[in-house]
C-alpha cells in the first residue's frame, strides 16, 4: 500500500514539474534573450555616446564618470526588465530604489551641488587646466579639475581645493582664457616736468620691446595732479604669457631712460610755514642765520 502512494506522489510530482517547466522554460528562455539583447543595446549605447563626447571634445574625466554612471542605470532597468519577464513583481524594488535615492539626496546635498558644478564647469569650461583664475579670494594656476573639486596652486606654491558647486555659483576672474593682455603702468614725474617729452620719452622706449603689440598702440595719459608729482598712465598690449615680464622689464627700463634723460621723479615733500602767536608769519633769513 506504502508503495502504490509513494509511486502516485512521485507521479504527481513528476507531472506537476513538467507542467511548471512548460510554463516556466518560455520565461526563462524569454528572460535570457532579453538579458543579451539588452546587453549587446547597452553596449552600442555607451560606445554611441562615447563618440560624442570625443566628437564635442567633452572632458575625459566627466565623459568617463557620466559614461561609467549611465552603463550602471542601464544595467539596473535592464535586470528590473528581465525580472519582471519571469514574472517577478518589480514594483516593490522600484519603490525601495525611489527611497533609496532620496535618502541618498538627502545625506549628500552638498556633494550633489559640486557634483552639478563639476558638471556645468566641465561642460561650459570658463576655465581648464593651466588658467590662471580668481575665484573666492584665491589667485593662482587651475592643477585639477575634479568632479567635485578643483584645486588651484597659488603663487606662493598653496594649494587650495575649491567646491565646484561655489565656484559654478559665483564670479570666477579667468586671466588666460583671452591670448592677449593689457599692460598697465602708473608713472610719476615732478611737476613743472614736460608732458610731450616724457610722452615720447616712454613711447620711444616701449617701441624698442618686440613682446608689445604695435596694434593696439601703446598710449600714455595724462591722469592726475598729485599731491607730489604729475600722475601718468601708460597702457599697451601684449600675450597674456608675456604680462609680467613686459611689466616688470618696462618699469625698469624706463627707470634707467628717466635717469638719463634727467627726467626728475618725485618724492613726497611738504611746505611748511611757522606762524607766530600774533599772527605773523617766520620768514627767516641767511643773513639771520649767520647772525644766529
């Protein structure tokens, strides 16, 4: 009796298998098909893009971390598809996923927003690597741009690391991205010193500095009346690598030519009157001295 129930269970068994296989091998053979053809969809998708972001130049860094991040999404809707082919309820992966992220947002507020700039600076690039930039009171030479940070060697050989989210969201001074510059130089000379002579004075030596644009034209302003000399402005153009070392060569230069050409610079110097207590004023002598 024992024997004939084992043998039916086993029946039954064997029976009930084959009906889940019919139903079931459809599925899983659908599920694998789909699984490659996504696979092979995902991989033309990403070397799709990859190309475009050689063709449009897109930074290496952000093309390898966005094509890195798009191949991860594609995957996890690619295996919420094949689950749900065999059947699987996805809804309740979706939903943990939705919270997930949020939670995720939520922790990382701060590092999402230089991630978006590190984005928008990587893709608009007001700068790149090598500029020399001023942005939230730091001068110096852009080293690194990361996704999330960017790091500036100063003058003075600091680093300093920059969030990209405040640098995405305030004024950022770019030095190199124009090839050319402008000169500036502030010249004093004493006064009763003639204008058009110390005019042609600088013109003719700035003219001898093959680094300085003839186009536009080096010109030289008269500003101010100072407290002790005569203020001029000098200006002229030159390539932004050449700045200051035109600068720095010029002021010395015209230095030597002044002394030369008996060009008098001036020094602070004051009149000073002494009045006596009964309102006259002290005018003295050489003749009082020597008496003294």
């Amino acid at each position: 009796m024992e024997e004939i129930l084992d043998v039916t269970t086993m029946e039954k068994m064997i029976e009930s298998g084959w009906e889940f296989a019919l139903v079931a091998l459809p599925k899983i053979l659908l599920a694998v098909i789909f699984y490659f053809i996504g696979k092979y969809v995902i991989k033309f998708i990403i070397k799709t893009i990859n190309k475009v972001f050689v063709k449009y130049e897109i930074e290496p860094s952000l093309a390898t971390f966005l094509g890195s991040f798009l191949n991860g999404v594609l995957y996890v809707l690619l295996v919420l598809a094949v689950l749900s082919t065999l059947g699987v309820e996805v809804t309740a992966f979706i939903a943990v996923l939705g919270a997930a992220g949020l939670a995720v947002g939520l922790a990382l507020q701060g590092s999402l927003a230089n991630f978006a700039g590190g984005v928008l600076i990587l893709v608009f690039k007001p700068f790149k690597v090598g500029d020399t930039i001023e942005a939230q009171g730091t001068l110096g030479s852009v080293e690194r741009i990361d996704i999330l940070y960017t790091t500036v060697r100063n003058f003075d050989n600091k680093v300093v690391t920059i969030p990209n989210g405040t640098l995405a969201n305030n004024n950022v001074t770019n030095f190199s991205q124009k090839p050319t510059r402008r000169v500036d130089m502030s010249i004093g000379v004493a006064y009763g010193s003639d204008i058009k002579k110390i005019r042609k004075i600088i013109l003719d030596t700035l003219s001898q500095d093959e680094r300085i644009h003839a186009d536009p034209a080096p010109v030289v302003w008269f500003t101010n009346f100072g407290d002790s000399s005569l203020d001029l402005t000098v200006r002229c153009w030159t390539d932004s690598s050449n700045l200051w070392p035109v600068y720095w060569d010029n002021m010395e230069r015209l230095n030597e030519v002044f002394i030369s050409e008996g060009v008098e610079i001036p020094f602070p110097q004051r009149d000073v009157h002494h009045i006596f207590p009964d309102g006259k004023l002290l005018v003295e002598t050489k003749s009082q001295k020597n008496e003294q």
